[in-house]
C-alpha cells in the first residue's frame, strides 16, 4: 500500500460514536481511537456507564476527563491487534546461568 492509500483506508475504518456499543459495567470498559470531526483531535479512550462519562489515556491536557460539554469524540474505531512475537522480539532465558554469563561477555566483546 502508498501512503496515500493507507491514509484512506485509516480515515474510512472511523465510524461514527451512535455506532459504539459501551460496555455495560465499569470493569469491562475496552480502550478504543475516539476522535472528534470538528475539533480535530484523535485520543485513545474508553466509556464508563456508570459516570456516562468517556475518559482519555495519555493527554496532556489538565483533566483526562471529557469534562466539557462538546468534547465527548464524534467517532470512533478499535485499537489494532498488538503485533505478533517473532523470533527477534520472544524473551528468551538460559537455563543455565553460566550459558547467560557466556552469552553477555560475547555481547560485550569480552573473552
């Protein structure tokens, strides 16, 4: 895919918010992209039926609260999958913990 086209495909997976079916309880409240059209912003949130209130993760503004009216997102879309592990990323351990020593002293270019 172009840049171009994986802009597009981004901006049509937004849906509008009256789309969005909340959870039904505190604890099960799932992070989504919430973004609002007219104001231009995209935050990473969730709801919360019990307050009716949305709640934003990782803004730096004062309150992480929609606490002003206008300000609950307009749209919404899930989070992607978190990527696969692959061989480079999967922790690995040593069962013996002479291997492991080994094994640092190559990293570090110690003989």
């Amino acid at each position: 895919m172009t840049d171009e086209s994986d802009r597009r495909a981004f901006e049509a997976a937004w849906q509008d918010i009256g789309t969005y079916h909340a959870a039904d309880k505190f604890v099960r409240a799932e992070h989504i992209l919430c973004g609002h059209s007219e104001k231009r912003w995209i935050r990473m949130g969730r709801y919360y039926p019990e307050m009716k209130r949305w709640y934003y993760s990782g803004t730096n503004e004062r309150s992480q609260w929609a606490q002003v009216e206008g300000d609950e997102p307009t749209h919404w879309m899930p989070l992607p999958k978190p990527p696969e592990a692959t061989t480079a990323t999967k922790p690995f351990t040593f069962a013996d913990p002479n291997a492991q020593l080994e094994w640092e002293r190559q990293r570090m270019g110690e003989k």
